[in-house]
C-alpha cells in the first residue's frame, strides 16, 4: 500500500487555517515525512502520525517553510525517549544549522542521526521492498524532488488455504514476500500455493517548488500520482516565473507530458483565500487532478 497524507499545503506564509509544506508518505509498514514547515508536529498530532515509525526524512531544500519545524520535531523524537536511528536527506548547509540549533541548546539526541546531504540525481534508498530517488528541480536555491516507488508489491494471501496448511500466523508477512513455508515433517507449501499475485508496484514523485522546467518529465514519467507545486492561477504566469514557481496550468502539462496516472496540487499562495479556481484550473488540462487537502490521505 502507497499513500500521501497532506499535513500542510501552502506556501511561505501560513494563512486561511494551512499550512506550509509537510507530507507522510506511507509505503507498507514504513513511514516517510517529506518536508517540515512550521506546524508540522502539531499537523501530526491532529491526524494522528506515530512519528516513532518515521525513519527517513527528506528535505526538498532550505527555505523556512520546509523545514523550520524540523528542529523542533527532533527534538520531541529525543524528549519522548526515541533510540531508533534516523535517516535524514537534505541539502549539505542543513547539517551546519542543526548541530548549531543543538549546541547552542545544549541539547544530545538520545538516537543517532545520520544525515545524507543531497547531491545531484541519485539513489538515497534501497531494499528489498521500496527505493528513494532524489532528482534536482529549478527554483531560486538548490532544490529537489523525490521519487519513491515500491520495488514490489506483496503478495495476497488466501487466509483460508493458509490456515488449511496450518502455516502459522507469525510466517504470514513472510508469505508476502513470496517464501514457501516447511512445516515441521519437512513438506514444502510452495508460495503459489496460498497466495496470489498482487499488483504491479506502486510510485508517487514529490517534485518540490520549481519553476516550469520540462527535465522533470523524466523523472516523474509514469507515476501512479505526482505532487506538483502551483502557487499561482494561471493568469499570473510572468509572477510565477519571477519567483521560481508554477502555475496550475504549468503543473498540469508537466502531468500530461510525463503519461502519470494521477496530478495533485499544492503550495498555494497565501494571496488566495479561496482555492476553487485552481481545481478547475488544473483539470482544464488534465482533468485526472485534484488540490493537496490537509488531513486528507491520497492512497494509490
């Protein structure tokens, strides 16, 4: 399972009851905060995020609304006891501004830390049941997107066939992932045997604030859903490109030139109170679209 909670939706200026950029990207049994603007805990809290499950968070770039309310999450994880390690992704000069954050507070994390700064397009995770690909977008500073696909979807097991092979319950996730169970007396039940193919695997791409720029076609080719920044409505085309954003009808032709399944829309500029127009903006172009709604999952 694939799915993308939006905790916040708007651009620098929180306003009108949203906030500025954070998502949890759920993937199976893992959990993924992409972005951590102001808020973003109390975000958490409200929708009911375990952020004990977080082991990997990826930082787009180093504007203050994507990521001031990551030291404060930090450290929150440390108060409430957390000793698992955590990945964190994001531009080299973020490592500079925590250690600082920390010492001037003199403040230890009870886990460690470990941070990966962003470089160019490349593979930040892999194993055997999802990958994390950074790609570099075209905004005012160095800036990235994310790419997170599933590297194969798990298997669906027949409950009935499995209990009538009396394969225990604690070996059912390991049906999942395609082994055959020996029970005791040394008979295999072949995977097949109990469990069905599922679906092909899943994707979704984060392409973070960026002006219109076409090389992100091939980053993004094919995903089952794509987030897409559109500060602006569409008459504001020459602003959106002063200020290194888009527009709804520019993150639309991204959407439709890429072939994805699915265009969601964000990062909405506080200047509008109301996003009506974006929505019907957006589908003029590609009709399969909808806007980023806090506190709403988009399962793929």
């Amino acid at each position: 399972m694939l799915a993308v909670t939006i905790l916040g939706n708007n651009s620098a200026l929180p306003a009108f009851d949203r906030h500025p950029t954070a998502q949890i990207i759920t993937l199976d049994e893992f959990l993924f905060l992409v972005d951590c603007g102001e808020g973003t805990q109390m975000q958490m809290a409200k929708y009911k995020i375990r952020r004990s499950r977080i082991q990997h968070i990826f930082i787009s770039h180093l504007h203050g609304d994507h990521y001031f309310g990551l030291i404060g999450l930090l450290t929150s994880m440390g108060l409430l006891g957390r000793e698992l390690d955590l990945h964190l992704f994001a531009p080299a000069a973020l490592k500079e501004i925590i250690d600082l954050q920390l010492k001037v507070a003199d403040t230890v994390l009870p886990y460690t830390l470990h941070f990966h700064p962003l470089e160019g397009d490349r593979l930040l995770v892999k194993n055997d049941k999802f990958s994390v690909r950074s790609f570099p977008v075209s905004h005012r500073i160095p800036c990235w997107g994310f790419r997170f696909e599933q590297v194969k979807a798990p298997r669906k097991i027949n409950p009935e066939l499995a209990r009538l092979n009396e394969i225990p319950a604690a070996f059912l996730d390991r049906l999942k992932w395609g082994e055959d169970y020996t029970t005791k007396d040394g008979r295999v039940i072949p995977n097949a045997a109990v469990t069905e193919a599922a679906a092909p695997p899943k994707s979704y791409a984060y392409s973070a604030d960026t002006t219109y720029d076409e090389s992100i076609i091939s980053q993004v080719q094919g995903v089952d859903l794509l987030y897409h920044e559109a500060t602006y409505l569409k008459d504001l085309e020459d602003r959106a490109l002063k200020r290194f954003h888009c527009t709804t009808h520019q993150a639309a032709r991204i959407a439709e030139k890429a072939g994805v399944a699915r265009l969601i829309i964000g990062h909405f500029s506080s200047k509008y109170e109301k996003l009506d127009l974006f929505e019907a903006e957006v589908r003029e172009v590609f009709p399969n679209s909808a806007l980023a709604q806090e506190g709403v999952s988009y399962r793929i």
